[in-house]
C-alpha cells in the first residue's frame, strides 16, 4: 500500500523503519567484500525477499539495497557503469513489495557515503559529490522510491552535497549519521549540532538523526541529544542490534528481541519519529519491536540511567554529552 513519508510522521504516531541489509544478507549467502548492489540482477528474490521478510515483521519505512550505489562506490568493482541499472532495479523490486503490502510502506532509496574524503583532505569536490549522488538519486527516483534516505554520514560537506542532489531532483530526504567515535562521527560532528547542518539550504530534511555506529544504548542517547537541541524536529533512530564483538571470524551483535524491543519502547518515549534497525537487526528483532510499540503505554522521557539500566552500559564515555543552550534552536517540523 503506497505511502509518503510527510503522511506517516503527520499522524505524530512512532514509525517503525526496516533493519539490516548487509547482515541479513550474508545469512543466505552474500560473501564478504561482495558488493551487494550486483545481487539486485544477479538475487532478485533474496532482495525481494529481505523487503518482504520486514514488511511482513511490521515496517512502514523499507530502505533499498543501494547504500553502496554511488559511482565511487562501485568503482571499487568494476561497476560504475552500472548505477542507473543496479539501484533502479533495488527500487523496483521494493516498490513491487510496498504497493503489495496489506498496510502503508515508504519506500526509501538508500544513499551512503562514497568512501572519498573531500577537499582539500582529500580529491572529492563539492561538484563532484553532488553529481555522484545525482546520478543515484535520478535512478532511485526511476525506480519508483518515495523519498531519499541519506545514512552513515560522517562529514557535514558530504551531508549538504547529498542533501543538495536531493534537492535538485525535487525529492523529499532524510539524513542520518553513524555516531561512534566517543559519540561523535568519525568527522567530529555531535549528535546535537546535526541540526545545524542543513541550515541555507532551499529545503529541509523530512526527519534527521543517528544510525549503526556501536550499539542501541548510545544510539538512544545521541537521539535524546538530538531532541534537546532542536524540539519538534522529528528525529531518526536506527540503532545496531546491540553491540558488535568477533566470534572467531564472524562479527555477532549482542541484542536480543526483548533489547530491541525495550530500545524501540525508550526511543518512543524519548519522542524518536522513526524508529528502526541498523547492522544485526533481522526481521525477528523487528518483529519485536513492531509488537513493543503497538502494546507500549507511554512513559517518562528517558533519562541515562533509564537508559543503561533498560537497554545496557554505553560502548562511548562522551555519547551522554548535552548540547550548549546556544544549540538550541526554534523546531524545523512542519505539517
């Protein structure tokens, strides 16, 4: 059942947005160092079935297998060629199964980082970066999504370039960066001064918040950061499931379905707009946090020992830091 996104965050109700990619499809056999994008001609019915799998947990928000999709990206394997055909066919495929489904589904083509440091760090231009993600963005659009999720962003200089192209193909966007370095991005950018980043431009993202970095606990924190900052700014969380650790080879996240489920009942209460997974999350954890939302009974605004003690200790000592008063700022929602 098609939806937009602007629609769902009117009803002021918590949306639950898909979980892991990555994860889920190493499960049915994505090898390490694959890219994933190729399985969208190669697996059409894995990725089919992964859309599926969290539109049947209870997913209003499905995000497309295009996170790699930009041209630097799949420079990396020979394939940079192959954007419009790869990451149109990864919509396609999601907007099959959102249009099926029993209940409203966004689907969010997926937008992540080129992997290039930006001038004068490194050789990535402002121009460059914004027709990088043009090209992505026209063949997610093509494809049939019905909003630009921009995620694991680090730098402010590769948010605004993707924000811009976003802009540019007059499609609504969301941004999300990866909090894990002592509760920054590995760029040094702080969880309350997000907000702050998409400032001069000609429009506003739709939601804005954290993804992945080290697990849910911090994740939280950073979101209840976020919201002091900027209140009535809708805010995203889409946390690890958990905390990674290596088991042998393999990486294994530590949450659980009754974690997940009591991290997605305090981000609801911490006044989180878009709650969902990031690396770990399979569609039992979803599923789990589907039913901790539709059962929740509305409680006090988290607080870090709430946190802690409901979710587990924080990976990073500094993801508890509050935002200035000079942070703080009139709320950007509308509708």
């Amino acid at each position: 059942m098609r939806t937009n996104l602007a629609d769902l965050l009117a009803t002021g109700e918590p949306i639950l947005a898909d979980g892991a990619t990555g994860t889920n499809l190493f499960q049915v056999g994505l090898e390490s160092g694959y890219p994933p994008e190729l399985w969208n001609v190669e697996h059409p019915d894995r990725i089919r079935s992964l859309y599926q799998s969290f539109v049947d947990a209870g997913a209003q928000i499905i995000l497309t297998n295009t996170f790699g999709g930009t041209r630097n990206r799949l420079a990396l394997h020979g394939s940079q060629d192959r954007v419009a055909e790869l990451v149109s066919a990864a919509a396609r495929l999601a907007r099959e199964v959102a249009d099926a489904a029993p209940h409203p589904v966004v689907v969010a083509g997926s937008v992540g980082p080129t992997g290039e440091l930006f001038d004068p760090i490194g050789p990535l231009t402002h121009d460059a970066a914004v027709a990088s993600f043009r090209e992505q963005i026209d063949a997610l659009v093509d494809g049939g999504v019905d909003v630009i999720w921009i995620e694991t962003m680090s730098a402010i200089d590769e948010i605004r370039a993707a924000a811009t192209a976003a802009i540019d193909a007059n499609v609504p966007y969301t941004a999300t960066c990866s909090f894990d370095s002592a509760g920054r991005t590995m760029m040094g950018l702080a969880p309350a001064d997000l907000h702050s980043v998409f400032d001069g431009l000609a429009v506003a993202p739709l939601a804005y918040g954290g993804n992945c970095g080290v697990g849910a606990s911090d994740l939280l924190m950073a979101a209840i950061s976020m919201t002091d900052a900027a209140p009535g700014d809708r805010i995203v969380a889409k946390a690890n499931c958990g905390v990674p650790r290596f088991v042998g080879t393999e990486i294994v996240y530590s949450g659980t379905e009754a974690l997940m489920g009591e991290y997605a009942r305090l981000a609801a209460d911490a006044g989180v707009a878009i709650i969902g997974g990031c690396c770990g999350t399979s569609p039992s954890h979803l599923a789990a946090m589907r039913a901790a939302l539709d059962q929740r009974v509305p409680g006090p605004r988290p607080d870090l020992d709430r946190v802690v003690a409901t979710a587990g200790p924080l990976t990073n000592a500094l993801a508890t830091d509050e935002p200035a008063p000079s942070n703080r700022r009139p709320s950007r929602r509308r509708g």
